[in-house]
C-alpha cells in the first residue's frame, strides 16, 4: 500500500471513529434517556456519564492531532479499556448481543486506525532511497 492510500485509510478511519465518539459524548453531556438506561441497566452512577463523555471529548482531540505521539498513545490505549469494558458490563447483565458486538466492532476500528497511524508514522519517518 502506497503512503498516499495509507494516509488517506487513516483519515477515513479516524473520522468515523471520532465521528461516534463526539456524538456519544454529546449523548453523555446531555444525560440522553437512553444513556441513562443503560447506567441504570449495568449499575453505575448516573454521574459517570458526565466523566465519561469529558474524557472521550479529550480522547477524540487527541487522536486528531499529530504533535503529541504520547498523548495520542495514551487516547488509543484510553479507548481500548473503554470499549472492552463497555462490552464486558453489557454481557455481565445479559444485554442484547447488539449491545454486546458494537464496542468490538468500534475496538476492531480503533485497531484498524492504529495500525494505520503507525504505518503512517513509519512511511513519514523513512527517509528517502537514493
């Protein structure tokens, strides 16, 4: 795959991740019915949804910046217990297998985008063959 395409599959990804992520933490911010279900449904405080939604904010601007490679490591890593704890809670209490699969599905595309970032990294980095 050519820089250009790896660059651009980045992007792409990036967005949609991003893109699901602003618009949960809207719902989060807002304290949306349905947010406040699925606390209830899994036992936690309604409080956390705040928290919550205020760190996926921070985890999406840093995910969409490139200075700080830390705290873009740190946003990936962040998003990863996030999603493999959202599907865990939803199977603990029995929820239904959508509710089960779509953290995965959003772990495996924030895999996905990682992959590609680090390869986006590694094709800026090499320098060029004589």
């Amino acid at each position: 795959m050519n820089p250009k395409n790896i660059r651009i599959t980045y992007w792409v990804l990036n967005i949609i991740f991003c893109l699901f992520h602003v618009g949960d933490a809207v719902g989060g911010l807002s304290k949306a019915q349905a947010g406040i279900d699925a606390m209830n449904a899994m036992g936690y405080p309604i409080y956390l949804m705040g928290f919550l939604a205020v760190l996926k904010l921070l985890g999406v601007v840093a995910l969409l910046q490139n200075k700080y490679k830390t705290i873009k490591e740190w946003a990936f890593a962040g998003f990863s217990f996030t999603l493999i704890g959202a599907a865990v809670s939803h199977f603990c209490v029995h929820d239904t297998p959508l509710f089960i699969v779509m953290p995965v599905i959003f772990l495996a595309l924030l895999f996905a985008l990682y992959y590609f970032w680090r390869k986006m990294e590694q094709t800026t980095l090499r320098p060029a063959s004589v």
